[in-house]
C-alpha cells in the first residue's frame, strides 16, 4: 500500500521480515525510511549477522536488492500485446486474420493465446512452428509476444484454432 505510516509497505519486502529490517535499520543507525535506497548503508551491514534457521543468505540478499531500490519490478521489460480496436468478441474473428496476443498459458499439446476477446484460442503443437516441435516449451513460454493466424473459429463451442506457421515471430525461442 503506497503512502501509508510504514514505509515498507512500499516495498517488496514481505511483512513478517518488516522486523529483521528494523534491526538492519538500527544496526547502521539509520530509521528504516533513510536505509531504503541507501547503498552504501546496505554494504556497511554485515549479513551473517541476521542469519538464522529461517533467513538465510538468499532471503536476505533478496531483501537488500529490494532496499537498495525499493519498489523494482523484477521482471523484464513487458510490452502489451497490440490488440485490434475493431476486435471485441469471439464473433469479430474471422478465419485468415492475423492478430498479435499473449501466450496465456503452454501445456503437452500447444499453447493457449490470449487474443483481447475474453476466449483464449488455441496454438495446436502441430501449429506453433514450421518444423517439428515435440514440447512446446521450447518453442513459447507463458508471457510471450506471438502473432497467430486465425484457422477457425466454432462460435457455438466458444473455440479459436490458430496457427503460427508463416507469421514472422521473431522474439520466439524457435
């Protein structure tokens, strides 16, 4: 919660390490509000010394990352996929339209793609590059960027088929 009474609230810091940082803060004789962001208090602290049976050297290099920048995103830069204005519903969709989504989800069999139109469809493995791919995995992973062919679309069973053999995707791991 941002601008609340603690600022750890602000943080990626999980509540019941709140009171560890609050020795950390003590220990270099800082409130905890002047140890965030503060790298050269952070390497003045001496870490085996807040080590236990339940922190250790991980958590508390996790902690110190989230101190010196309070508030960084970990994961890498995310572009939204660029979805069609003129495209609302399962029934906009057309067989042959290329479109741009977000893999939603990879499972044994292809991958679900996220189109903007509240129905995933479906990258068959067999669809999802123009050589043999026996996991798709190694083609796509949850999160990606893809642009996908319309094949079909079963309005009745709420099912879109799409393909992504001969549509230039070049941030895939093919």
């Amino acid at each position: 919660m941002s601008g609340g009474s603690e600022p750890l609230d602000n943080t990626g810091v999980h509540p019941e390490r709140y009171e560890l940082v609050r020795r950390m803060a003590k220990d270099a004789g800082l409130d905890v509000s002047a140890l965030l962001g503060n790298p050269q208090a952070l390497k003045r602290l001496r870490l085996d010394t807040y080590q236990g049976d339940d922190v250790g050297d991980y958590t508390l290099q996790d902690i110190l990352l989230e101190l010196e920048k309070p508030g960084r995103d970990p994961r890498s830069q995310f572009e939204a996929p660029r979805f069609r204005s003129d495209i609302n519903s399962i029934a906009d969709l057309r067989p042959g339209m290329q479109l741009e989504g977000t893999v939603s989800n990879v499972t044994a069999f292809g991958a679900f793609v996220d189109l903007g139109v509240h129905q995933d469809g479906l990258c068959h493995i067999s669809e999802l590059a123009e050589r043999f791919v026996k996991d798709p995995s190694e083609v796509v992973r949850v999160g990606d960027r893809i642009s996908v062919r319309v094949l079909a679309v079963d309005l009745q069973r709420k099912r879109i088929s799409l393909s992504a053999k001969g549509v230039p995707n070049p941030t895939l791991c093919r």
